[in-house]
C-alpha cells in the first residue's frame, strides 16, 4: 500500500491519480453490446436462445425451457444445508424489518382556499434482477435487491441468472424464495437486460432493473437506461476506514482485506493521524496477507489502489473522506457518534470497532447497494423508495382556482404560451 501524508507538496496529485479508477466504458464493448440488445429487439425468443447457446453452452429449443419452474427451485432449496438456510433466513427477516422503515406512504393536505394537494405513492408493476451465476454464488445480492422491491410492493419480481453448462447454484435459487422472487429465468448478459428492458415472446418486459454484472451487463445497463430505470453503473467496491489508534490493528486490516478480495481494481484506504497505529496496520498486513486464500488479488488492489494516509488530525481525515465520498465508511474510533454528523458523503457508514464492513454485506439489514466511484455525493444505498413511484395530486377547489388561474396566466404569458393562460383563464368567473 502507498503511504501518504496530507502535508507532503504532492499529496494532492498522488490523491487523485489513487482516485482514477480505470473507466467501465469500452468501444468495443459498447458496439457488441447495441448489437445484441438491437438483435433480440428484433428477433426477441430467438435471438436470446442464439445468445444462451452461443455464451452459456445451453441449447434449447424455447426460451420457456430456461425458465426455473416451483418444482426445481424447491429441490435446490431442499439440498441446501441447515445452516445456510438459517443464515439465509436470518439475515431476510433483518433486511426486511429494515426496509420496512422505508417504505413511503400518500399523503395530502388541504390550502386555505381549499385546493386539495399531495402525493401518491405507488409500486413499480414488475421488477428485474439480474444474479451473477454459473460457480459463483451471490445469494446475498438476491436477497438485497429482491426484498426492497417486495416490500415496495412491486407486483413482480423476474430475475435472470447466467447458467453456464446448465450450472445453477443452490443456494441462488433459495435465496430467491426466501425474498419472493416470482420468476426465474436462466438467462445471463446483455442479451438478459435487453430482453427484460424490451420484453419477448417468454420474458416479461420490466419497469426497472437492478443488480451486479460484469462489463457487459453493466454496458447493456447503461444503454437501456430511458426504456427502463436501473438501479446504478457500480463500480470497483471501496472501503475507507478512519481510525485513531483505538482499534485492533488485525482487525482494521482484514476489513481492508474484505473489499480488496472482491478485485484487483478495489480500493481500500486507511486514514488516521496517528503514524504509529498506520505502522501497526501495515505489520498486520504483511503478517495476515499469506494466509487468505484470495491473496493475489488483494495483494494487487491494496498495491493498485490502496493507501494508508497520515492526516494532521481527525477533522482532516473526516473533510478528506467527505472528497473521496467512499461507498462504505468504518469510522474505527473511540467516539464515532461524534464525528458523525460532520460526515456528508458515504454510501454506508459503520461505526466503531466491532462494526465491520461485512455485516454490512450479509445480515446487519440495511443495504449492501452503495454508490461508488465518488458518486455518495448524489446517489444513496437501493432501496425500498427505488421501486415506489410518486405522483402529484392536485384538485383546486371552484374558490381556490380564482387565484391559482389568474396568476398562472399571468406566468403562462411571461413565457409566451397564449394557450396555457387561456385554459387557465376560461375557469375564472
């Protein structure tokens, strides 16, 4: 990991060459992709099954045949363990009590001059998830963004999984029914996103879509973006912790180890004013490094993008994480509660020592879908509020509209649109 010192003359450069993440966007990639959603735009069934055979190794002869049907997802649920299904259980009641506190509802009021105005609430009709699949299992992920678009009420919820070689993970599938997914299809990358952004024959078009992919899925994310509503472009995860010596060095650096594990692109920073603790948790690195069985890739993002940073004090290390604005915070200090209200950017923000970023991920309850790359500065977690929908309500009352008509003609003309001052014009006594 670099070393760096906010009073150092570079410092500034040094930051921001560490903060240039390597862009998710591609030419190549970008053409591929418009080719592949403008294909099953137009030959819908046919051009996913061309896709499916060609990338995942399945032939079949209707897109129905890659749906998983009740029967199949109860058997993966059944050969799953005890245990995991309690973890797996667990953590879907915490994420649902959470996000049951988000749930928005209508609301109106009545002026003086008895104009009624508000806001309606409503669900999203149906939903799309997209699951990384073949070997890799990311159960969590389907908890995290099922859950929120059931306790929106989102009439329905169709996830897409990659099945390479026919490979379904076990423990997806459970975790599809514990979150009430309605329907699953075994269909994986762009070719899925275009499929749910534009609907086929056999796959239902969607009215947003969330969830993780790699460059193609987020490609074809970002392309569809209008037709439908995603949930973001993600980036390289991120975790920035602040601490001021109080916390176990070991500990500190294995929640560093926790993102940089995800890839050699991930970004771990450590931020303290002490020098001698930013000692302590390099030694712990260096000793803890050789046993994790993911120590090539974390050796390559804490030496790519990692940093342990030596601030003047901790008001400097909270203004600096505000700039960088990381997707998860751990403010590993004696009083977190007292630097939390100076901090303004953070996608989640864990506090003090026994709060490591990973309960976050799993079982904690609140989400594990952060804005990254800087964008906490705009964007918050997924949500509940992500798939409700709100519509102004306004009915004037006969006494109301004589007010609200005259001045709104007043301002419709200031714009030059006779019309809109007119309409309103024509209800005035």
């Amino acid at each position: 990991m670099q070393r760096l010192d906010t009073r150092d003359p570079g410092f500034e450069g040094a930051l921001t060459a560490l903060r240039t993440a390597q862009s998710g966007q591609n030419s190549e990639v970008e053409e591929a992709v418009a080719g592949i959603i403008a294909d099953v735009v137009a030959r819908g069934d046919a051009a996913v099954l061309d896709y499916t055979r060609r990338f995942d190794g399945l032939d079949v002869a209707a897109v129905s045949a890659l749906e998983v049907d009740a029967d199949r997802r109860v058997q993966a649920t059944a050969r799953v363990s005890a245990e995991h299904l309690e973890a797996l259980r667990f953590a879907a009641d915490r994420i649902r009590e959470y996000h049951g506190h988000q749930r928005q509802e209508s609301w109106r009021y009545t002026d003086d001059s008895g104009n009624v105005l508000g806001q309606q609430i409503t669900p999203l009709a149906r939903a799309g998830l997209y699951v990384p699949g073949g070997k890799a299992s990311y159960p969590s992920s389907v908890l995290m963004n099922a859950i929120p678009a059931k306790v929106a009420g989102v009439g329905e919820v169709v996830m897409v999984v990659p099945a390479p070689g026919g490979e379904l993970n076990d423990l997806v599938l459970a975790a599809a029914d514990i979150a009430g997914v309605d329907r699953v299809f075994t269909v994986g990358g762009a070719q899925a996103i275009a499929a749910l952004a534009y609907g086929t024959e056999t796959i239902p078009q969607v009215d947003k879509i969330v969830g993780p992919g790699n460059v193609y899925v987020a490609t074809a994310k970002r392309q569809v973006f209008g037709r439908v509503g995603i949930d973001m472009i993600a980036g390289p995860s991120e975790i920035l912790v602040i601490g001021d010596g109080a916390t176990d060095p070991d500990w500190v650096a294995m929640d560093l180890f926790s993102q940089a594990e995800h890839d050699e692109n991930a970004q771990a920073l450590l931020l303290s004013p002490d020098g001698e603790y930013l000692d302590a948790v390099a030694q712990s690195i260096q000793r803890l490094l050789g046993d994790m069985e993911r120590s090539e890739i974390i050796a390559a993002a804490l030496s790519r993008r990692g940093a342990m940073i030596l601030t003047r004090d901790l008001d400097e290390a909270v203004a600096l994480s505000n700039r960088i604005a990381p997707e998860h915070l751990e403010l590993s200090v004696r009083d977190p509660e007292a630097l939390l209200p100076a901090i303004e950017n953070a996608g989640a923000i864990f506090l003090g020592a026994y709060t490591s970023e990973a309960l976050g991920d799993y079982c904690a309850g609140p989400n594990h879908v952060l804005p990254t790359a800087g964008s906490a500065r705009f964007s918050s977690p997924l949500g509940v509020y992500d798939f409700q929908k709100r519509s102004s309500v306004i009915m004037c009352s006969e006494q109301g509209v004589q007010e609200l008509g005259r001045k709104a003609a007043v301002l419709a003309r200031g714009e030059s649109l006779p019309a809109h001052a007119r309409s309103a014009e024509f209800r005035l006594k």
